[in-house]
C-alpha cells in the first residue's frame, strides 16, 4: 500500500466550491494528520476510521489509499460532501 505522503494531493480540486489559483483542496494540517497517522492506517479495521470536517477528501481518500476501509465522514457543509465525491470520481 502506498504511504498517505505518496497521494496525488495536487489532484485534488475544491469544486463546487469557490477556486482560484492561490486556493488549495489540501492544507498542512491535513499532511500532518496523515503523517502521524500512517503508520496506524493498514491496521485500522474496516469501519472504524472516522474523519470529521475534510472539506475537500484529502483526509479520507490518502487514508483509503493508504488501506483504510469503510471509512465513515462527517461534514457539515454540502460543497464538502459533493468536493469529495467529486474528487473520489476523479481519482477513481
């Protein structure tokens, strides 16, 4: 399984919501998580990674590719829930 620090971040895109040049579907809050976090990943058990507030999936769709499974997501706004979606298609 590839690390979360291998993930294609410069692929991800903040549609629906407002883009622009100088804004980013990832920040280095969301590299830090994954960082600390990597090591933990492969051995989570399906269902039980839980990710609060990822506006854009960058939380969710490193740690799936990092190997995590079922990964449940809480958002509160709707550009979130279709960003990442939206970025799950894109990223196949």
């Amino acid at each position: 399984m590839p690390s979360p620090s291998e993930f294609p971040f410069g692929r991800l895109r903040r549609r629906p919501d407002v883009e622009a040049p100088n804004l980013f579907a990832v920040d280095a809050a969301d590299r830090l998580i994954l960082d600390l976090a990597a090591a933990d990943l492969e051995r989570t058990a399906p269902g039980q990674l839980v990710v609060i507030g990822d506006g854009y999936g960058a939380l969710t769709l490193a740690a799936a590719s990092a190997g995590a499974q079922r990964i449940r997501v809480f958002q509160d706004a709707l550009t979130g829930s279709r960003s990442l979606a939206a970025n799950a298609a894109d990223l196949g």
